[in-house]
C-alpha cells in the first residue's frame, strides 16, 4: 500500500489531517513527508501537523491542527474517548458559533500543568466534569454554559460577552435562565448589582440585540418555521428590549401573514412557550389594516388549552 493511501486512510478520520507522529505509527517517516510535501501532496499547518491537499477545509482547521498537536501519536476518535485537553474559552466560542471574539490564540483546559513551545496556545488549568463539556464538530469543546462562565470569570469585555450570551439564547437555544446562573457570581464586575445574574442577561441582550444572521434567516422561512422559530425563542424574546423583540417579530408577523388560518391552527398548538405579554407583542406588530391576522392570533390566544393557559401565566 502506498504512502498515500495509507496517510489518506489516517486522515479521513480527523478532517483530512495527520501528524508526523502518527504518519511514523503507520510506517511513513519524516522523510517520505517531506517528500509529499514538496510534490504538493500534503499541506503544512504548523511543525508536525499536515492536511491532504484537496481536504476539503473550514476555520476551524488551524485549531483542530494545534489540538491534535497536542497529543500527536493518538488519534482523533482515540483521544475523543477520554480527552485530556477540551477547547475552552474565546476557542470554544468560536467552535459553537458564538458572538465575534478574536480568537489569535488556541485555548485549551487541562486537568495538569501543561506547556507548549507554540506561542498561539494557552492553557488554562482545571478540573471539567463531564457535564462541562461535549463533542463539537469533532473537538471536545466545552458547553456553551460553561464557556460563557469561563470568559465572564476572566473578565471578558462586556460590548464581546454580549454578543455571546445573544447568540447563546436566539440562535443555540440555550434557557436564559441556565446563563443567568452560570453569570450570577460575575454580576457585580459589569456595573450590575452583586448577584443579580438576571439583570446582567437582560442588560447584554439589550445592547446586543437580534442578531443580523438571525433577521436574515427569517426571509427564507416558510409559516411553520417562523412559528417554530418564535416558539423555541419565547423565553428569549422576553428577555431581550421591546424595541429589538419588536423588530424580530415585526419580520415573523410579515413571513405569517397571507397563511392566517395556518397561523392559528400552529399557535394554538404550540401554545404553552407563549406568555400572554409575548402573545401582546406580537399582536401589536400586526398592521391595524391585516384585521384577520389580529383575530386569527387573538382566537389562538382565547381558544388556547387551559392547561396551557396556565403554564403560559
């Protein structure tokens, strides 16, 4: 079997990318990839951590190279099992996609003291349960309640953590209620008052806003996902500034219009996620001219289970 194929075999499982370490497990030395390189066969990412060339590739790649790196003979899914180093802090945002920290440096957290001769990583040092962290686009990464503690605790700007927390409600669905107990012990550091983890999740959604990717997205919704949407970000929505709710639902009252009877029939269903101040909300944004959406949102909201009515409050 040629040298290729065998490192293309190693690849395929970790996002098209090796070590030297492992490359020398599979019988392939430093020499013969010094060779793959120079052919163009190989792509260097950093000392010792290549990729196929043709891997198809995404941002996350340098990260994935500097955590592989770390432990170079094991492999990807080998490490996955009981991983010493978890993608951590402004890293960890970025692997699930929250707010816009730079990230110029590779984060990780281990259990032990730890260094490195690259000076793009850091580590910082703890103890994760396995309730802290969970597999992310192939990474061990920590949950996003977790990393939003873990960058308040370092005093992350509030204008960035904003921006995190925003994300971390309307676009991964995580319970407000989860981050304002994760932020209750940092309150007092962003001009909150000590404790008071619900202030602080409605002042950062407040200057955050409704994120752009999100009003967007509302444009390529049909009338089912727009009441999906509204529906799984109640409990969001209520915590964000009537002025930015307003927009959002100013955007999903116009995606629910021309299907009015569809409209009442999924409101209805899906009722207990709707406060009766949600319900308010969205009525005012409804044109007084579109009298037959207003009715058709008033009667889901009047001819709801009571059962529902009473969870909704």
């Amino acid at each position: 079997m040629s040298h290729q194929v065998v490192l293309a075999e190693l690849a395929a499982e970790q996002w098209g990318l090796l070590t030297a370490a492992q490359a020398a497990e599979h019988g392939v030395s430093n020499q013969s990839l010094a060779h793959l390189h120079h052919a163009g066969a190989l792509e260097r990412l950093a000392h010792g951590v290549y990729r196929l060339t043709g891997a198809p590739g995404d941002e996350l790649d340098e990260l994935r190279g500097a955590w592989l790196g770390l432990a170079p003979r094991l492999t990807a899914s080998d490490r996955l099992r009981h991983p010493d180093d978890v993608v951590s802090y402004r890293s960890a945002a970025r692997v699930h996609g929250l707010g816009d920290l730079e990230a110029d440096r590779h984060e990780f957290t281990v259990d032990r003291r730890r260094t490195s001769r690259r000076t793009d990583i850091r580590f910082h040092r703890g103890h994760l349960a396995e309730r802290d962290w969970r597999p992310v686009n192939g990474l061990p990464t920590t949950t996003i309640p977790k990393t939003i503690a873990d960058l308040a605790s370092v005093n992350t700007d509030g204008g960035h953590l904003a921006g995190v927390v925003r994300d971390a409600i309307t676009a991964q669905g995580i319970d407000a209620d989860v981050i304002t107990e994760v932020l209750r012990p940092h309150a007092h550091r962003y001009g909150v008052k000590l404790g008071d983890g619900t202030g602080l999740v409605a002042r950062f959604l407040e200057e955050a806003g409704i994120p752009k990717a999100t009003r967007q997205a509302v444009d390529l919704l049909t009338t089912r996902q727009a009441v999906d949407l509204l529906t799984k970000n109640a409990a969001g929505l209520m915590n964000v500034s009537a002025e930015a709710r307003a927009e959002l639902i100013e955007q999903l009252v116009q995606k629910m219009a021309p299907n009015v009877a569809e409209v009442t029939e999924l409101i209805a269903a899906q009722w207990a996620p709707f406060t009766k101040e949600l319900i308010q909300s969205i009525i005012r944004q409804v044109p007084p001219t579109d009298g037959a959406l207003r009715e058709a949102i008033t009667k889901a909201l009047l001819t709801a289970p009571p059962s529902a009515t009473t969870a909704a409050g």
